[in-house]
C-alpha cells in the first residue's frame, strides 16, 4: 500500500532495456520493474525493489483530468 510519506518515482520513458523513472531527486534508470509497466505508470522503492502503486497512477489522472476540465470550460 503506497501511503503520502513515500517518495514516488513516475515511468517517464523507456530507452532500449532501461526504464527511466522521474522523482523529486531527479531521474533514475532501471533495466528491471514489477509487471508490464507503461509510461506513467507510478512506483515507490520498497526493500525488495519497485512496487507498483495503481491508486496513486489513479489519482494522478483524475487531478490532470479535472485540471483540463476546468481549463477548456472557462475557454468555452
């Protein structure tokens, strides 16, 4: 379970065998993580490695989607 105190890592791209993840420390490669992960997909660092965090890929899309939302209805 991904709570607020961890430090996320978000996919940003993937360059040939290594995933390159963004988080507040800057830019991290990785040849390996959990699943068959996508770009924005959101990761926090746990003892084991990467750990998938879906809720808060989720909530990511909603704050943007909602932000968009508001963006376009005021240009209308």
């Amino acid at each position: 379970m991904c709570t607020q105190t961890d430090e996320y890592y978000v996919l940003d791209r993937r360059e040939g065998e290594v995933f390159v993840l963004v988080g507040r420390g800057g830019e991290l490669n990785v040849t390996e993580l959990p699943g068959e992960p996508r770009e924005g997909d959101v990761f926090i660092l746990g003892k084991d490695g990467f750990i998938p965090c879906p809720q808060e890929r989720a909530r990511r899309e909603r704050r943007i989607k909602n932000k968009m939302l508001r963006l376009f209805k005021r240009r209308s």
